[in-house]
C-alpha cells in the first residue's frame, strides 16, 4: 500500500500537468486585472474595452519629423494593403467625407424634417419669415454652384429648404478639425473583427501592418515611419511584459530554490520529494483557480509563484525534524510539528483571504489560487510526506550565522529590548509623514512609453481628450437619447462660455424617436400656402426653378432608427459612443479641451448624465483600495490574535506570538515613510502578507514542537530563505506592483525571523 501509494503521488505531476494543458485558459488582460467597476456604468465600459469597438480599434499615425509631407496616394495605397490582412474589418481615414457626404445623399435627405433641429420652435420662428426664406434661398444658390453642386442637387430635390444639412453644420467643423490639417503626417484607424485584448491575434495583425508598411516603403526614399496606439497595442505589450515576468520569475525562483534547498539539506531524495509536493501545489492551485473563475490569468501565476517560497515551509519543517531522528521515528516526528504546521497554515491562509476581499479584482484569483494551495500543501505533507521520508539518512540541519544570532539575542537581550523599542517610538514618529499613492497610473511607469505615444498620436489627429467624456444612461436606446438631447444644450451653452472648446455627440446623425416626432409636427405646422408663396418669391429673386425646388413636399416618416444607421457606413463614426446591454443603454458624448470642474456643476442637475474621467476612476479605485485595505489589515490582524488567543489561553503568549510579525511590518511602513515614497494600497497588502507569514515564525518558535529550540530556528531559518528568496524573485520583474510586494515581503519576512529569538524568551535545551 504505502508503495502504490508513492508511485500514485509521483505520477500526479504529469497527470495533472495534462489536465492543466487541455482544460485551462490563461489571460493576460491587465486590466482585467487590476480595474474593476462600482456601478453599471464603469462595468459596461469595462466590457467594451475588452471586446466592443473601442477595444478592436487602432489610430496609425504615418510622418515624419523632418517635415516631409506623406502624399495622399501612399496613404491610399497602405490603406488597400492593410483591409486585405485577415482579420481587419476595416481601415479608414478618420475625416471619412465620402461616407459622409454618400450618408446625406442617400439616407438622412429623407429625414431632413425629423432631424433639422434640437430646438424646433427657435429654429423654425427663424427660418419662416420673408427674411428667414431668403437667405435660404441665397444658402441653396450657393450651395447648388459649389464643387459639392450635384450633392446638393440629388438633396435639394427632395430637400429644398435643406434641412438636412442645417443639422450637420457643425460636422463640418468637426470634421475640418479632424482632417488633414498637416501633411507632415496623414492618419488612418483600423478596425478588427478580433477583440482588442486577444493578445495572441493583435499581436500578429500589428505585425502584418508593420510588414505592409515595410513593403510598400522598400522602393521609397523618404524617412516616413510608422506610429500605432490604441487597446489592442497596450494588451500586446501588458501581455508581452506579462508573459516575460511570468517565464522569468518561474525560471528563476524554481532554480533558485532548488539550488538553495539543495545546499541546505544536501539530498537529491529530499530534493525530489519536496519539489514533487510542490508541483502537485502549483498544478492543483491553477486547476481549481480555473474551475472557480473559468480562466487564469498571467499575473495570478507570476504572483502565485511566491507560493511556493511559502508552501515549502510545510516540508522544511518537516524534513529538518525527520532528518534529525531515526527511521522508525520519522513520521512520529512530523506528526509532533503538525498541530503547529496547521496553526500557520490558517494564519497565512486568513492574510490570503483578506487579500481577496481587497477589492483588487486579480488579488481574488490569487487568493483562491494560494488557499488552495496552502491547503494542498499542509495535506500532503500530513499524509503523503512522512511515507516519503522513512527512507532518508540522519543529518541535522544547520544554516550559517543562525545559532550566533539566537545566542546573541539570549545574551543581550535587555539591551537588544532597549534598542528595539527606541526604534519603535522613532518608527511611530515617522508614521506621522506617510504619503499615499493618489494616482493609479504611477503603478504602472513600465507602460509610459506607450502613454506617451497614444497622446502624441491623437493630438495629430483630434483634439478629443481620451478617457474623458460624458456619460448618458438610459433603460434603452430611446431612453438614452431623450437624456441626451436635454445635455446638448448645456454643453453648447459651456462653449459659449469658453469652458469647452467642442464636443462629439450623437446628434445629428440620430435623435431620439419623439424628438423626431415633435420635429415634423412643429414643422408641418409651418407648411401653409403663406409661407409656400413667401419660398417661391425668394426662389425667383435667386434665378431657381419655383417647378422643381418651390413645393413644400416633406411627407411624414417613421423616426429614423439607429438599426438602419448601423446598416450604413455612419456606424463606423458613432458605434464606439453607444454600448448597450439588454439592461441598459450607455451613450457617450466625446468631449475636445474643456475645464472638469465646470462640467461636472453644469451637468450636476441632470439625472443619468455625468462627467466621466477614467483616470478619475482609477484615482478613486486607489483611494478605495487603500481605505479597504487598511481596514483588511486591521481585521486580519484581529483574527489572528483570536485564533491565537484561543490557541494559547494567554495574553502574554498571544502578544509574543504576533509582536515578531507586526513589529516586522512596522518598521517597513516606517522605513518607506522616511524615504518619501507614496505608499499604495499594495504595500498595505504586502504588509497583511507579512503578518500572516512572519506570524508562522511565531508560532513555530513559541511552540517548539520538536522539543529542540535551535533545531526549530534552523527549520525556521531554511523557511524564511525560501519564502524571501521566493518572493526576492519578483523583484526582478519589469512589472512595478511586483516589485512593490517583492520589497515589502522580503524585508518583512527577514525582520519577522529575527524579531523571533529576541521577543520570544526559551530557556537552553528547552
């Protein structure tokens, strides 16, 4: 039996590794990661940037520094070449006239009385006198002689007081602002059928589009360049960091830990034990991350690596006291040290548990993906390791400078006491100068390149600010638009005031169904024989035909409804401003150079609209994050001195179990507070990790399980290398929370395992 059942435990590696390949999907979407909403709105927006037109987009920027001007049939040659690249939808000029222009000819001439106006009583008062008509007239003549003469003819026919194009006169300004303003550098945007954070695709659409611009520059002999932002660009890169990190940090923290095991214990069987249990910890914990979640994602596996620096503790502890003792004795050995194992394994289990309950959305996955792996560690070394061990040769562990520095403790230790808590009143002091992190996007300095480029290349193209905008919410579509046509006004009425250079909403290329509505009624009204002879009178002092451009015939229509919009090109110009859900409707109206604080009063009265900053949002999240997790710190810590407490029946054991491990975190708040370094909610989570692991140094030294103090500080030494090595590991990373949480543990585990022999008093030989 105990044959079969070694033989079933060093077969489950490769077993659950084929179970992991064949059923689990990993990501590497960081914001998916890191951002999470609070309401229906931020959620939606979240989702479209994973999978809806905003996500699928990318702004290609072609110029030059030196002032070469980028002709307009290259661009159009580059624009063939990129919509024949599987998986483009399409790529287009961002001024798009044509589309425009076809848009008024063929579909919105027909709705030139629903969609005149946002003020119908105003407009039409003007419009309908002698005066009103003839400038009309005067604006049609113009009209009918200019280069766009057989547009206008194909809409005057049908329109001839052209209403359709009263509402699109400030499109043209929009889209003069938009064009082709310098040469220096011309503009397309490229949409994909794919969604923007499918890393795997992107990644080889932008290669196909840096490969068409290559072929095409080959026989050229300007210096153009090719420039390219948007979502998918930012997911190819997090991915490629990602995936780099991961494979790094992996690498390089399981060789190292061998390696450091290896020379502690001096036992390839050991060796291949423990990193057996350790494999079959990592495996179980991502297939049970799987299963909660549907997926994994890159950051959790970077993360959860650390695991294993603190899963090993369990068989450390484990083989350094079976080590020590005679074959017979091996498993009455680590059944000796299990009760003080278990109690660890649940304080470090309660820091993980608060970690998930932060609010940080991937903290979640890296909270079940490290309970289960404690969890399946602390069994496995119960019931599976002591089978494993019988066999071993009697060594005793020893860890250089450990036995000096407990001696040093036990004989110094007034002194050592007096110096501690000197520098525990000038740490409280210095708590006094902590600064917190208010900005989010300093967590993320690695992708700064890639802001600046996104910001460089939209300012090429228009002045809208990116992520910031107004939000309309609405039961449905209808909804939506009625709320947004009450925000129109009030947006025009912050240009006027010079609080607003422009904004970019729906109208006119849609209106609400009863704006529509109310707009041929209101207009029919004006329809009598007065004004039709007043309209003919204009046409004849302007030499038009009163046959063909003199009657009013402007039949009722059903209101014009964004299904039929989207079966034209004009979805391509407002499909990214309107997100909808079978619950709600979120419209979007995109706003150019304005003053926040005046939009968020203006639109203060308004019910469902509001100014929207996404990088107010991620402010906030921060903020929320650090509330959050200061009061996780204190709850966490709260349940360990219970567990403790009911442990121990003692005040004076609990205080000298925990002091090691808060002290430890202390002094790292402390020292991050003196340096002037902002201090982030994830610091407040690497200290929580820093009590619930620094807690177990505690608990093994109080204890004492095995009857030999300096023998548990040598398993206590070898444990803490592990975990500081571990987690020493992400401090490699490119990523910089990784290294902020590689920065706080290590020192915090380091200064725990110290703390032990000085606060926790035992007597020689005890």
């Amino acid at each position: 039996m105990p044959k079969l059942r070694n033989s079933l435990f060093y077969l489950l590696p490769p077993l659950l590794t084929l179970l992991v390949a064949l059923t689990v999907e990993f990501k590497t979407d960081l914001s998916a990661f890191i951002i999470a909403g609070d309401n229906a709105e931020e959620l939606m927006l979240a989702s479209e940037m994973q999978s809806g037109a905003l996500s699928r987009r990318y702004l290609i920027s072609i110029g030059s520094d030196t002032g070469e001007s980028v002709t307009g049939a290259f661009i159009e040659a580059l624009q063939e070449r990129l919509n024949t690249i599987d998986g483009v939808l399409e790529a287009w000029s961002p001024e798009r006239q044509s589309q425009s222009i076809e848009a008024m000819q063929t579909l919105y001439r027909d709705y030139g009385s629903a969609l005149y106006s946002l003020a119908p009583e105003q407009d039409l008062a003007a419009f309908f006198t002698q005066q009103g008509l003839t400038q009309r007239a005067e604006f049609l003549k113009r009209a009918l002689l200019s280069p766009q003469g057989a547009m206008i003819k194909s809409i005057a026919l049908q329109d001839p007081l052209l209403l359709t194009l009263n509402g699109f006169r400030t499109v043209g300004a929009q889209m003069q602002q938009a064009g082709i303003t310098n040469t220096q550098y011309r503009n397309l945007i490229l949409e994909t059928a794919m969604a923007g954070l499918d890393a795997p695709q992107q990644s080889r659409i932008q290669a196909a589009i840096d490969q068409a611009f290559k072929e095409l520059m080959q026989a050229r002999p300007e210096a153009w360049r090719l420039e390219m932002t948007g979502v998918p660009v930012f997911a190819v890169a997090t991915q490629q960091l990602i995936q780099g990190d991961i494979v790094q940090i992996s690498v390089l923290s399981s060789i190292a830990l061998m390696a450091l095991f290896l020379l502690l214990f001096r036992s390839f069987g050991a060796l291949l034990q423990v990193f057996t249990l350790l494999i079959i910890v990592i495996l179980s914990a991502i297939l049970t991350t799987a299963w909660v979640f549907g997926y994994v994602h890159g950051m959790t596996v970077a993360i959860g690596s650390t695991l294993i620096g603190i899963c090993i503790d369990y068989p450390i502890h484990a083989v350094a006291h079976a080590q020590t003792v005679r074959a017979e004795d091996k498993t009455a050995a680590i059944i000796r040290i299990w009760p003080s194992l278990l109690l660890g394994g649940i304080t470090t289990l309660v820091g993980y548990t608060a970690l998930g309950a932060s609010g940080y959305p991937g903290f979640q996955q890296i909270a079940v993906y490290a309970g289960t792996g404690i969890i399946t560690a602390l069994l496995l070394t119960r019931f599976i390791l002591p089978g494993l061990v019988v066999a071993g040769s009697r060594r005793t562990l020893k860890v250089p400078l450990v036995a000096r520095w407990a001696s040093f403790c036990a004989r110094f230790r007034p002194w050592l006491l007096t110096v501690l808590l000197v520098l525990l009143g000038s740490s409280l002091l210095g708590l006094q100068s902590i600064r917190w992190l208010e900005d989010m996007q300093d967590l993320t300095p690695e992708l700064d390149y890639l802001k600046e480029n996104d910001k460089r290349i939209r300012a090429r193209m228009v002045s809208i600010e990116p992520g910031r905008f107004v939000l309309i919410t609405g039961q449905d579509i209808e909804a939506a638009l009625q709320k947004a046509e009450q925000v129109y006004p009030v947006l025009d009425r912050l240009k006027q005031q010079g609080e607003l250079n422009e904004y970019f909403g729906l109208y006119p290329w849609l209106l609400s169904a009863q704006q529509q509505q109310r707009n041929q009624a209101l207009f029919q009204d004006y329809l009598t024989d007065d004004n039709r002879q007043l309209w003919q009178q204009a046409l004849r002092e302007q030499g038009l035909s009163i046959e063909r451009l003199g009657q009013f015939d402007y039949p009722k229509q059903d209101p014009l409804t964004l299904e039929q919009i989207f079966e034209t090109p004009v979805k391509r110009l407002i499909d990214s401003r309107i997100i909808s859900t079978e619950r709600q409707t979120v419209v979007m109206i995109w706003l150019a150079e304005h003053k926040p604080e005046a939009l968020r009063a203006a639109l203060a009265t308004i019910e469902d609209a509001r100014y929207f900053s996404q990088r107010d949002m991620l402010n906030d999240m921060t903020r929320d994050y650090t509330e959050r997790a200061r009061i996780l710190l204190a709850v966490g810590l709260f349940i360990i001195v219970l567990l403790l407490a009911v442990r121990y029946r003692s005040l004076l054991k609990t205080l000298q179990t925990l002091l090691p491990a808060v002290l430890a975190a202390l002094f790292i708040l402390s020292l991050w507070s003196l340096s002037g370094a902002a201090i982030s909610f994830l610091h407040l989570v690497g200290f929580l990790l820093v009590v619930a692991i620094c807690v177990d140094y505690g608990i093994f030294y109080q204890e004492n399980r095995g009857g030999d103090i300096k023998l548990t500080y040598q398993a206590m030494a070898a444990s803490m290398s592990t975990s500081a090595l571990a987690f020493g590991c992400l401090g490699t990373a490119e990523s910089t929370s990784l290294r902020i949480l590689a920065g706080v543990v290590v020192l915090g585990v380091l200064l725990g395992f110290l703390f032990c022999p000085l606060i926790i008093k035992h007597r020689e030989g005890a």
